[in-house]
C-alpha cells in the first residue's frame, strides 16, 4: 500500500510540472 501512496504523491508533483496520464 505504501507504494500506491508514493505513486499518488509522486503523480501530483508531475500534474505540477507535467500532466500525468499514469494516474
């Protein structure tokens, strides 16, 4: 589960620079 978290938070720094399309 922590990994999911990691990928989440990860995601919303990338939506900040780049649009994240992995979500």
């Amino acid at each position: 589960m922590t990994d999911l978290v990691r990928t989440i938070r990860e995601c919303v720094d990338a939506d900040l620079r780049i649009v994240c399309i992995t979500c």
